[in-house]
C-alpha cells in the first residue's frame, strides 16, 4: 500500500485484472452498490467536457468491462450507460457527485474511484479545463485533498496512453 492509501501497482495499471484496491482486497470484493458507484464515477468523468468522444467512450466501455469481469458489456453495457444517462439528466451532477461517498465509505475505495476517473478524462490525450474541474468536484465530492488530487493525476494520466 502506498503512502497515500493506493496500492503503486494498482495506480499504474488501473485497467489489468486482478486490481487490487485494498491490502487483500480486489474488484472482486466489490459489491454491487460499491462496483456500481466505480463505473458511475467513470461515466461522469467521460461527459466532464460535455462531449462523450469515440476514444472516451471506448475508454469507458472496456474500463466498464475489466472492472466487472466482463459481466457488463454488449446489451448490458448499454443498458447501464442509458440508466445512467438519464440519472445525470434527472438529478444533475452534483448530486450524483454526492451520493458516490456515501457509496464508496473508504478512502482508498474513494481514491480508485478517482484514479478511475482521471484515466477516462486523460484517453484522448489530454485533460481539459473543465475535465479538470470536475477532478476538484469528484475530489471535493469523495473527501480526497487537493494534493492527494493531484498526486492520483500525475500518477494516472499517463497510465491511460
């Protein structure tokens, strides 16, 4: 475990399975609330410039089915991604921002979900002012220090290329 909580290993390769998020823990410890909550910070992170790019979406879509073991893809996928499309509609960012801490209890569970986050801004190449700004929402929203912020972004943004 690294100083700040996230597994090195885990923060290099966000994407290869067996990811390990907790000493002993791996995505498979999830349950569903807490997996959910990872893939919807995923999602808001993949329409954080308002433009849900092909590499974006395919970032977000192969993301979606290492973290459930391929349970989530095809029809599923995209049943998934409606759902949550429409919750974004109905209650808005902020409030969904809200509820993932309630979802994610643990701060290294908070932290992945951030790291997860960065990665699918940072797919097409770069992070833009407002990809950026929601990084400080999601890192406000999760109770993560604008350092640790930082640190997750160095860290991840380059593990996404």
């Amino acid at each position: 475990m690294g100083t700040n909580g996230v597994d090195p290993l885990f923060a290099r390769s966000v994407y290869c399975a067996p990811m390990t998020i907790e000493p002993r823990a791996t995505i498979a410890d999830f349950d569903s609330p807490r997996l959910e909550a990872l893939v919807e910070v995923m999602f808001l992170a993949a329409w954080a410039d308002g433009d849900l790019g092909a590499e974006e979406r395919t970032q977000f879509a192969q993301s979606v089915q290492t973290l459930t073991d391929k349970r989530v893809e095809g029809t599923e996928f995209e049943a998934l991604f409606e759902r949550l499309s429409k919750q974004l509609a109905a209650e808005g960012r902020a409030a969904r921002l809200t509820s993932l801490k309630a979802r994610l209890p643990e701060e290294g569970q908070r932290k992945v979900a951030l790291a997860l986050a960065v990665q699918v801004m940072a797919a097409d190449g770069l992070i833009r002012t407002s990809e950026r700004e929601l990084i400080g929402e999601v890192a406000e929203a999760l109770g993560i220090s604008g350092d640790d912020a930082a640190d997750l972004v160095q860290k991840n943004a380059g593990a996404s290329r």
